[in-house]
C-alpha cells in the first residue's frame, strides 16, 4: 500500500503544479493535458510487461526496480525544469508505474485465498485515496511554500526510502507456493491460453467497468484541483485541501462495500452478484452524480456531489481486481492484471487532454470543467450496464480451472 501511495503521489503531483508550471512555464491547459496523456500511453504500454517482468524477476526486486526508477525520475525537473523535460520524464515515469499495480497486487494475493481478496484489493486501492488526503495537502503546502521543486523532490527521497524498507520487511505469502510447486511438476502446470482469460466474460465486462472508471480517476487526478482553483473560486490552498474529500468518500465506500462482500462470497452468494453487479450499481451511480454537475451552480454542493459519486464508483476497483484473479490460475494473476491494468489505463491518455480541450473552449472554466465530468459520467453508465451484464466469475473460473486440468 505504501509502494501504491508513491504511485498514486507521483501521478497526482502533476494535478498539483499544473497552474505553478502553468505561471512559471507559460504552459496552456492543453499541454497540461498532453502531458498527462503521454504519461497515460507509457503507463498502458509498461502494463502490458507485467507477466514478463513477474517471470523475469523475484516479486522483491521488481519492485525495488521500478520504485527507484520513478524516484530517478524526479530530479530532472528539479534540476533543469522545462516542457520538454516535463514530458520527458512524464513518459519514462508512466513506463516503469504501468507493471507496478499488477506486480504490486500480486504480491498482496499471495497472502489472501480467492474468496478473501476483496478486502485486501482495498487496502491497495485505498492508496488512490491516501495519497490525496495525506500527501496532497502536505505536497501543496510544500509547493507553496518553497516552489514547485520542492513537490518532486519529495517524491524522489520518499520513493529511495520505500526501497530500503521493503528490502528488508517483505516476503511472499503462502499462496505463492502455488506457482513454485506447479512449477515443479510440468505435466500439472495450471496455465491455460490467453485468450481464455482475456476474452472472458468476466474480463471483458471488469474492463467495461474499469475503463470509464480509470478515465474518470485521471481527470480528476489531473485537473480537480485547478477545477476547484480556477473553476469554483476557491484558493490554491483550499483547492488543495478540498482534494482529498473525493478520497475520504472513496475509502469509506471501498472498505465497506469489500467488507460486505467478501462475507458474502464465504457465505457462498453468487459472485455475479458479489464481483459483477455490485460494482456495476456502484458505477452507475457515480456516472448519474457527474451528469447532473452542470445543473449545480453551488460550488459545495459541486464539491459535496463530485465527492459522493466518485467515492462509491472506486468501489469498481478493488472489486473487479479481485473476480479477475478469481478467474485466472495462480502463475497467469500478474500477467492477466497486468493486461487489464494496461488496458484500462487508455482512459487515462483520452480522458485528460479531453477534459483541457473543453476547458480552453468553454465560455467559461467552470461550464469547461462541469461539461467534461458530465461526458465521461455518461460513459461510466453505459459501462456499468456491460459490467452487470457480462461479469460472473464463478462461472468463468470453473471454465478455466477445468482448462487447467485438461492440459
């Protein structure tokens, strides 16, 4: 979780200069936006190396690897701070954080059986949130204080420091065992095609849920400070502060709703119900609290909604994390969320540099701001309706376990 925190701090830091960098660096909204959509595009295509990187290397060098690799990252712009730099660094950042989620949730699933992730899945998730109700505040108070420096050089000594921590804390689970033993005896190894995972039901629909999700966490990431900012009139200060309100709503509905929902599945309810239309209701109802954003021209009740309908949509994450490894053999886990981590995070290059387009050709920030929550609310819906349609992970897993067996 702490490792996922730096991950999240990294990401949303941008979020926090964008109108320092803006004053400073003379940068438009739009080339905000594109900088936060290149990080996206590195960020989707490293996801797709997490399979390679978790048979490459152990779990515990991996991601000693990849922490200090981002925190190398952050010196560049606190030495010679430009554009080019910026998207630079943005890009060979998002390329080492694109296989960490995989890797990261990897390592958490070895500790936990199947039935009992959702919970843990959470706790990872809940990174998002602490990061902006933790780190956020005590980063823009740094920012203002000493400079836009001071935000990136933080993250680099932070990220050092994980490392030296986890070297020495952290081992596999029991539920890593699985591998090592299957390992051993070739003619019993559970791996099945690719295909049978990806083009699962269950998959396709968990993507369908998280894709419009993920669009929705990058904008916010990105650009809710300064739609606070320059938006609704509050302070830099106040902006962001008020950033963490989304999050205290997200952990709150994430705890919960796991919680629930892992007594339910060793209760044995369906896990259509418990993986599949759980977190589509969620979805939905985030999607409906974005929609009606430009009907509110009260900027805490703006605040209030926007908080209360991202909260419970995050409830996706942890949630669709969990049926996918449900669904898939023990040593195909990184790689299938890596795949599905990567491939959610193109929400993350459209939806940024999206939302900077309408702001600059809106007749005003706010309307800018409220139009761009109000679409992507739009697509949320319609992904919670495949979601509840397609998910049902019990019954893809047996598909797949008796996949496994055969061969």
């Amino acid at each position: 979780m702490a490792l996922y925190t730096i991950n999240y701090s990294d990401k949303l830091l941008l979020g926090l200069v964008a109108q320092p960098l803006k004053d400073d660096l003379g940068l438009t909204s739009s080339q905000i936006g594109f900088v936060s959509s290149a990080f996206f595009l590195a960020f989707t295509v490293g996801g797709f190396f997490a399979g390679a990187i978790n048979k490459w290397m152990t779990l515990k060098w991996s991601l000693i690897a990849v922490a200090l690799i981002w925190a190398a990252t952050m010196i560049p712009m606190v030495v010679v701070g430009s554009f080019a730099v910026l998207v630079v660094t943005r890009i060979i950042l998002g390329f080492a954080e694109g296989p960490s989620g995989a890797l990261i949730l990897s390592a958490t699933y070895s500790w936990h059986p199947v039935e009992k992730r959702g919970v843990p899945s959470s706790v990872i998730s809940a990174a998002n949130s602490t990061a902006k109700i933790a780190i956020a505040p005590v980063l823009t108070i740094l920012i203002i204080k000493f400079g836009w420096h001071a935000g990136f050089l933080v993250l680099a000594l932070v990220g050092v420091l994980w490392c030296v921590v986890w070297y020495f804390v952290w081992k596999p689970g029991p539920y890593a065992e699985i591998k090592k033993i299957n390992s051993e005896k070739k003619s019993t190894k559970p791996s099945v095609p690719w295909a049978k995972i990806l083009l699962s039901r269950t998959f396709l629909g968990a993507l369908a849920a998280a894709f419009p999700m993920y669009g929705l966490i990058t904008v916010v990431l990105t650009w809710l400070p300064s739609y606070f900012e320059e938006g609704l009139g509050f302070t830099r200060l106040q902006a962001g502060s008020m950033f963490g309100f989304p999050s205290i709503a997200a952990l709150a509905a994430m705890f919960i709703s796991t919680w629930i929902t892992d007594k339910l599945m060793t209760r044995g309810v369906s896990a259509k119900i418990v993986r599949g239309i759980v977190p589509g209701v969620g979805l939905a109802l985030c999607g409906l609290s974005m929609v009606v954003l430009p009907l509110i021209h009260i900027p805490m009740a703006v605040v209030i909604t926007i908080s209360v309908g991202y909260g419970i949509g995050c409830i996706v994450t942890p949630i669709t994390n969990a049926a996918v490894s449900q669904i898939c053999p023990p040593d195909q886990v990184a790689g299938a969320l890596g795949v599905l981590l990567a491939m959610q995070a193109v929400a993350g290059i459209i939806a940024p540099p999206i939302t900077g387009a309408i702001v600059d050709n809106a007749a005003t920030a706010a309307a800018g701001y409220a139009q761009s929550f109000q679409i992507f609310g739009v697509v949320s819906i319609v992904g919670a309706v495949l979601a509840m349609i397609l998910m049902n992970p019990g019954r893809d897993a047996e598909r797949i376990l008796a996949l496994a067996q055969s061969k």
